[in-house]
C-alpha cells in the first residue's frame, strides 16, 4: 500500500520539486500552497504523513497542526513541521503540539526523503505492534500438532504447496473445533514472503454486520455518530501479511460484495471515505458451513465462493481420525501443565479408556479444553478419570461428563438393536446438555466448547427446541 503525503509550503518551485523527489521514493503526494487549500486536500484524502510550513500567507502553520492531529486521536496523520533555520523554540514547540519531527528552512531534499522515511517506518512498527497486543499476530511459540493420521499428514503436505503461493486465496473448511485457525496460522507462518507480517484474524460469526464493515475496512472520522477519529481497518493492519476470515459462510450479502471488491482489485475504501486504499493480503478463509449448498441456495455469492475457493484444505472431525486423539491428548498434557507450571506427567490408563469411549463432537477444541479443565483438577502426576469432565464446566457439572457418556451408548443400543450412527449419538449428546443447560444457548456453547451459532444450528437441525421446558 503506497503511503500518501500532503506537502504544505507557499513555495511553488519547492512544492514542485519536493513532490518529484518523494513520488520518486514511491510515495503518492498531494500539495497545498495555503492553509484553506491543506484544509480542503486533507478532508477530500486524509494523508499519512503532512510536510507542513510553519509560515503560510493565511495561518501559521502550528494552528493547522492542532487541526490535522487533534489531541488524544488514534490513527491521526504524522507531521513533520518546517520551521526557520534556527528557530528552536518553535520546533519545540510543534513537538508539544504533537509534531512528530521537525526541518529547518531552507529545506534539503535528502534530509526531507529520510525523515519522511524514517516516520512512515515508525508508524508502520506501531502498526506492527497494535496487531500483537490485539493478539492478530500468530503466537511466536512451538508450532501445534496437527496428528498423525493420513488425513492430517495430507493438510500437512496441503499447507507445504500453498505456503510457496503467498498470493493464493485459501478456504479452510470443516467443524467446530477441528483446529482451522490453526492451519491458516501454520499457512502464515510458513509462506516466507509473508511470515514476518501480522497475521490477523476476524471471526464474521462474532459481529454485528456493522461492526464487521468497521473492522474490516476501517472508517473515516465523521463516518458514523461515534466515528471520532479515523481507524485503520484489520486489511491495513494486514498489508503484507495475512488476514485470517472465520466462519466466512456468516458475511452478509453486503460485505460479500465489497470483499469480492477487494479480492478483484486489492484496493478498498474505509467507511465514510472517497479514496481507494492499495493492500497486499493474502486471504485465509474458514467455514463449517457446506459453502457448496450455501452457494446453490442463493445463500452465499457464487463469484465470492470461486474467489475464495482457489485453493481448499479440508479437516475432518476428530471422530473420523480416532487414531489422532491420544497423541494430541498427550501433547495437550505436556503443553498445559508446563504452562501452569504443574508436574502432570499423563494420563492413566482409565482416563485414556474414558477419552476414547467418548465422540468429541467439539473436535479438538473440546479435546483441548477438557485436557486443560484435568490438569486443573489433578491431584498429583497422573490424571485420572475423576479429574475428566466430559462436556462439563470445572465446577462439578457432569451433565454430558464420562459418568453419561457410555450410559448414553448403551441406552442407544438398547433403543434401536443395533449400534447408533454418530449423528444419533451426537443428537443425544445434546439433547443431554440441552436438558441440563435448561434451554439455555448460551449455556451449552460454554459447556460444549462451540461457538454460538454452531449449537443454535445444532438445536434446530435436532428440533430439541420445543422438547425442553426453558425456565421463567
């Protein structure tokens, strides 16, 4: 994304010449000659970086300065203030007022080129930072396992040959909880070019539409009642990176379109802007949705669909690669108790028995969360099958725990006279926390380590809704 400057200086012929030399550096500059002209170009296309004259024909230059950076406003432009030679008070200040450099008069191309460069490079690191505290970077720790079995060896082998495409548009597809966050991290992580660059993510399914278009695309100041200074949305944040679109079957029609806008021409424009922004992303998209059916339904945009589909990594649930769940289970030991600092070696022969015997309909996320709720609970090194909570919070909730879960296989056989299908017994599952959450949503997402909208469809699909008497 190229930077754009906005050069102020009644001087023509230095206007001219310094907006040759810093276009020259790849930077899109606009000029002003007077305040009132600074005024209008930086409403018309707020720039990144002002070179301002501290003496203009109709205001001093420091009382423009408090307009361009108000105090207290994030992602306002950087100024760099021109003052005369020697005139060290002014430069201090501008400072105060909240200048980020200053030149002295006459002004010197090279010293002007490098302090806009050396500004921009500043501002470009804030960024960079911004994404780590807000978590959009990939963790700088060990990298995840995948598993062992044939079907994740060949996500491994998947994530290897897109890796060496950095432009490649990428849909991630299959359950809650199968570790699809995790593979376009290791996607990120392993494609050179874009490694060192913020990896940044947006769950679609988290957000209002509004609050989707906002973080996505940023916004303009003014460009809604709250809107009280310009933000860089997560695509800037992501330049040269990658951004990370989960559950990408829940944009609305709306923001499916602008997407596909920015996937044809990687430029887009902030909410309440005029002016188009430039960005090299690479899209990582997830879904478990069938985005397939979605498409044929008139539910998602075909053309969005094809764009994002280019290259698809399918993951299968963990009940279909049963041979992956001890081992991850394993790590998941090791992992969380060298982390709280307990001296949990493993899991006992009972417990292991009790993980295999139960159906993970929340995939590896639950695995990972009942994992870490017994390295909590264990009394010693060894965890044991009292310290395994199924389906269940830490505090004694045992509604879809172990002491239910092959109770409810044997109840199944029983019924049918035959062995249940995983769909009956994922159905009796949550029906199970469906009756102990009392109807509550909310309460069996938490229970269950799945995201909300994945129990609604789960609720629905089940039709346990009018089965359950909700409280109040």
């Amino acid at each position: 994304m190229r930077a754009k400057v906005l050069v102020v200086d009644d001087e023509k012929t230095f206007r001219v010449v310094a907006e040759a030399a810093l276009a020259a550096e790849g930077y899109e500059v606009a000029t002003a000659g007077s305040g009132r002209e600074a005024l209008d170009r930086f409403r018309a296309d707020p720039p990144d970086l002002v070179v301002l004259d501290r003496n203009l024909p109709d205001t001093d230059g420091l009382a423009l300065l408090s307009r361009f950076r108000p105090p207290g406003e994030a992602g306002a432009p950087l100024v760099i203030v021109a003052t005369a030679y020697g005139d060290i008070d002014h430069a201090v200040q501008a400072l105060k007022l909240g200048a980020h450099d200053y030149l002295t008069k006459p002004l010197q191309l090279p010293e002007l080129v490098h302090k806009v460069a050396v500004a921009l490079q500043a501002r470009r690191l804030e960024h960079r930072l911004d994404a780590i505290e807000r978590g959009e970077r990939g963790r700088q720790e060990a990298e995840p396992r995948l598993g062992e079995s044939p079907a994740m060896k060949r996500v491994a082998e998947l994530i290897a040959a897109v890796a060496g495409s950095p432009a490649t548009t990428v849909l991630i597809e299959g359950e809650s909880g199968t570790g699809k966050q995790v593979v376009a991290n290791l996607i990120h992580r392993r494609t050179e070019r874009r490694a060192q660059e913020p990896f940044v993510e947006l769950n679609a399914a988290s957000l209002p539409d509004a609050f989707v278009e906002s973080e996505l695309f940023g916004h303009e100041r003014g460009a809604f009642t709250d809107a009280k200074s310009r933000k860089a949305g997560l695509l800037e944040v992501a330049d040269g990176g990658s951004l990370f679109l989960d559950e990408v079957g829940e944009l609305s029609p709306g923001v499916q379109a602008k997407l596909l806008k920015v996937l044809e021409t990687s430029t887009f424009r902030r909410l309440g802007g005029t002016a188009d922004v430039r960005v090299d992303v690479r899209f990582i998209a997830a879904t478990n949705r069938d985005l397939d059916r979605a498409v044929a339904e008139g539910a998602f945009r075909a053309d969005l669909f094809h764009r994002l589909a280019v290259f698809r990594i399918r993951l299968a649930p963990l009940r279909e690669r049963p041979g992956d769940l001890l081992p991850l289970a394993r790590a998941f030991v090791k992992e969380l108790s060298e982390r709280m600092g307990k001296a949990v070696a493993g899991l006992s022969p009972e417990a292991e028995a009790l993980l295999t015997g139960y159906p993970f309909p929340g995939n590896v996320r639950e695995l990972r969360n009942v994992i870490e709720r017994a390295v909590i609970l264990a009394p010693g090194e060894e965890i044991g099958p009292r310290s395994i909570l199924l389906g269940a919070s830490p505090g004694g909730t045992r509604a879809a725990s172990g002491e239910r879960t092959l109770p409810l296989l044997r109840e199944a056989l029983d019924r049918l006279g035959r062995p249940p299908t995983l769909d009956e017994l994922e159905r009796d599952y949550f029906a199970e926390v469906w009756r102990y959450a009392s109807g509550n949503k909310a309460a069996v997402a938490r229970l269950t380590g799945l995201s909300y909208p994945t129990v609604a469809r789960k609720i629905a699909d089940y039709g346990l809704e009018s089965g359950v008497k909700k409280p109040g």
